[in-house]
C-alpha cells in the first residue's frame, strides 16, 4: 500500500472541499447569517489538507488499484466528517453524528434527512446541504480529476472505483477530458433547469437548490412540503423531466454531441428504462385515479413520484404512503432497480437488470440446446465473463447487505416498513421511504448506532460495496503485496 499517494489525494480533496464551502459561505453573507460555521470548517479543513500534503507530498510509486478503491472510499468518508460541521457549528444539528448522517446523505445523493423543519435551518446551511448533492452526484473525484492535473494511468483506477455502474470505460483518450466533458454535460443541463424553474416563478434561491437536488438525483429540499409546496403542474413537469434526463447515462448525452445519436439510441438499457418509467405511471396512475379529481391529475402525481423514486431522487409532491397497495408496492421495486449505469442516480441499476435476465436465458438456451454457443451481449458488444460474475456478486452483496442492516435495524423496535424501506432507502440512496420515513417523516427517529449503520449502508450503495469492502481485505494495508 502506498501511503504517500493516498494522503496526497486526500489533501487534494481536503483542499477542494474548502474552496466549495466558499459558495455557502457567501449565501449566508448574503442572507447576513453567521459566517463563522464556514469558515471554521474552512479552516480545519485547509489545515488536514495541509497535514495530509506533507506526508504524501514526496510520494512516488503508481496507483494500483487498491490504492484508487481504498483511496475513493476515504476520500468520501473525510469530505463527510469535515463536511457535517456546519451543521453542528451552526446549530442546525448539534448532534455530530446525526449531522454527520445528513451530510453523508447529501454527498451519496441520498436525501434522507432528520431535520423536521427545514424552512428554519438558515440559508446558508440549506445551501451547502443541497450543494452536497450536486458535487456528489457526479463524483468528487471525477471533480478533481476535472480541475487539477492528474496521470490518466492514475485517474482510471478512480474512475473505475466512483463512477457507478456494471461496465466502465473512458469517452476520450484521456481522462482528465473524459472527467471535464462528464462535468461539462452536467453543469450544462443544471443551469438549463435552474432557469425554466425562475420561469416558472421560483426565486433563485429554490430554483438553485432544487437543481442540485435534481441533478445529483438526491432530493434534499428547502420546503418542508418538498417540490409540492409550489403546487405548481409546471414546476413539477420540469423537475419530473429533468429527474428522469439525470438518470439517463451521461455517455449516451456524451455520444449525441459528438453527432452519434444513432449508437446512443441502440441503448438496451435506456429503452428498457423507459419502459419501465412509462409503464410505472401508468399503472400507478390508474390505481390513484379515485384520489384524484382526475386521470390527467392522477398521472401529474404518477409520473413525478415515478421519475423520483426510480431515478432515486426522492422529491415529493404527494403523501404515497397513502397511495393503495399496488402503488406502495412498485415504488418499492422502483427502489430496488434505480436508475441506469453512469448516471447520478441510485439503486442496482438497470444495466444490471438487462445482464441478468440475459444471462438467465442464455443459461436456458443452454440446457435447451446443449451444443449451441450462448454469447451474452449488451448493446451488440459482448460481455465478458468477469462482468456477468461481477454483476451476480454485486446482486449477492446487496441483498447480503440489506438483510443484514434490516437485522440490525430491527432491534429499535419500528414496524417492518419503516425498518425495511429505511435500509433499501439509504442503500439504493433514494431518501424517503415508506411509513415513519415516508415524505412526511424523517430519520430522526433512529438511534445514534442506527443512524451510523444507514450511513455506512448509504456509502456502500453509492460506491456499489466493493470499493468500501477493500478497506477490509486481507493484506491490503501492508506495504508491499
């Protein structure tokens, strides 16, 4: 293991973790709130990184892959625990850990929360909570990989360890300009959102911080209604669109400016996407039609709820925990599934859905015709066997995963909903559940060990476990291997 190089990245990330908390900063000097919380978390901030450059600022070696998992993983754990002071300095969540689940759950795009009242949290504390999702959503590193120079051999391995999906690979030869066009695309399509939302009446201050939300699909809001506290059909048609729009693959945005929409639009995975989101609200919006004025009104509320949970976003315009059985029941599997690979959302990913179930005919075609050649494919490319084995592992993982915090979470004595839907929740990193962690409730309920254990099961879903499980493999902090 090569020390030096970890604690330069992680003075890197240190430093540009106090450059991004200058944005929050000037949103409470312009409220005329306290400056005090930013700039002590600046301050201790600047001063880690500074530690963390002297050790590692003589570093020679490569980036091995290990080096890149384990320092992906801590990279997102430090911006987590320098991250979460502002709450506690602030006053908005004194508990430190209660803060520090807040934080992990803005930067993993997750969007649970225990605040209970939103709209008295001062501005700039709002700010820097929904600025979390939009640095998280891509990825801090892909970030840093954007702005300051770094080896492209280096810069794979923490590409491969950040970036979520099945398959990995780069859109350009180099992956400083892979990481930029990633950025690029992404800044563009906030700044698009952010201003049809001042069209639509939103001043820029919920307009800003629901385009975060938005685009890092984490759903973290400055109402305590959420997006149904405009009850506006406009500002929910443009947040539902753009949910849906973040939850697509950005190498497919990526191919149709290089004017190759035709290969973009071959995507098994954004057809299938699409069909299950067209199918969802349909459905959905039939089994609501009772509760509406309307089918039209029904699929509003159908189509937004829809988009939100599968792309893992969890903004809200109605209470779906009062939506019948059915209802209930497909949001949950939307959960479950989530979004497609290389986006900013959440959940097992649709990639991995379309793998299995090609997988499992192959594996009938097989037993059916014992001499014929099964090749699984995914977009016309075969797959190979390491990324099939990956995807079942990764399925074996979650689901090993899920129970076990379901277990642990059990103890607290909360109905089987709550327990349930709080761990997929925090694991698929959606943020509201069902029942006491529905959109009406929040986290605040947990225990201080209940709330670490959701933390650790909010990493885990955003880094997709394996990166996370490498801080614990045999032999992986020894010096040499």
């Amino acid at each position: 293991m090569n020390y030096r190089i970890i604690s330069s990245i992680l003075s890197r990330i240190l430093a540009i973790e106090a450059g991004l908390l200058l944005a929050p900063t000037a949103v409470a000097a312009v409220y005329g709130e306290s400056l005090s919380p930013f700039l002590w978390t600046i301050l201790i901030s600047l001063l880690a990184a500074a530690v963390l450059y002297l050790i590692g600022r003589k570093h020679t070696g490569t980036l091995h892959p290990r080096e890149g998992f384990v320092s992906v993983t801590l990279s997102w754990l430090v911006i987590s625990l320098v991250g979460a002071l502002p709450f506690v300095y602030s006053g908005a969540i004194p508990n430190y850990i209660s803060a520090l689940f807040e934080i992990i759950s803005g930067f993993t795009t997750t969007g649970a929360s225990v605040l209970p009242e939103v709209e008295v949290v001062p501005k700039g504390v709002l700010f820097w909570r929904s600025f979390s999702h939009f640095v998280g959503g891509m990825g801090v590193l892909v970030f840093m990989m954007a702005i300051l120079p770094t080896d492209d051999e280096h810069s794979m391995h923490l590409l491969r360890a950040e970036v979520p999906g099945p398959v990995k690979g780069k859109l350009m030869p180099k992956m400083r300009s892979t990481a930029r066009a990633l950025y690029i695309i992404y800044l563009c399509m906030t700044v698009v959102e952010v201003v049809l939302l001042m069209c639509g009446g939103l001043g820029w201050f919920d307009a800003l911080t629901t385009a975060f939300g938005t685009a890092g699909t984490g759903g973290f809001g400055v109402r305590n209604a959420s997006i149904g506290a405009y009850s506006s059909a406009y500002v929910d048609v443009v947040v539902g669109v753009f949910m849906v729009l973040f939850g697509v693959n950005f190498n497919l945005y990526y191919l149709i400016l290089m004017k190759r929409s035709l290969k973009s639009l071959k995507s098994q995975e954004l057809w299938v996407y699409l069909a299950v989101i067209a199918g969802a609200t349909v459905t959905i919006a039939l089994n609501i039609a009772h509760l509406y004025s309307g089918f039209v009104e029904s699929l509003r509320y159908s189509f937004f709820q829809v988009s939100s949970i599968i792309t893992t976003t969890g903004f809200a315009t109605a209470d779906f925990n009062l939506w019948p059985s059915y209802s209930r029941a497909l949001l949950v599997l939307l959960m479950l599934l989530g979004a497609c690979a290389g986006s900013t959302g959440g959940g097992t990913k649709v990639a991995r859905l379309v793998i299995v179930g090609k997988a499992i005919w192959a594996e009938i075609r097989k037993l059916l015709f014992p001499r014929s050649v099964s090749r699984v494919t995914l977009d016309g490319e075969r797959l190979e066997a390491d990324a099939i084995r990956n995807t079942m592992v990764y399925y074996i993982l979650y689901t090993f995963f899920a129970l076990g915090a379901f277990l642990l979470l059990s103890t607290e004595g909360y109905d089987l909903e709550t327990t349930f839907t709080s761990v997929i929740s925090c694991l698929s990193n959606i943020g509201p559940g069902l029942s006491l962690v529905g959109p009406t409730g929040n986290f605040s309920i947990w225990s201080g060990p209940a709330k670490l254990i959701l933390s650790l099961c909010m990493l885990l879903g955003r880094l997709e476990i394996f990166p996370v499980l490498t801080l614990f493999a045999s032999g992986v902090w020894r010096r040499k291997a």
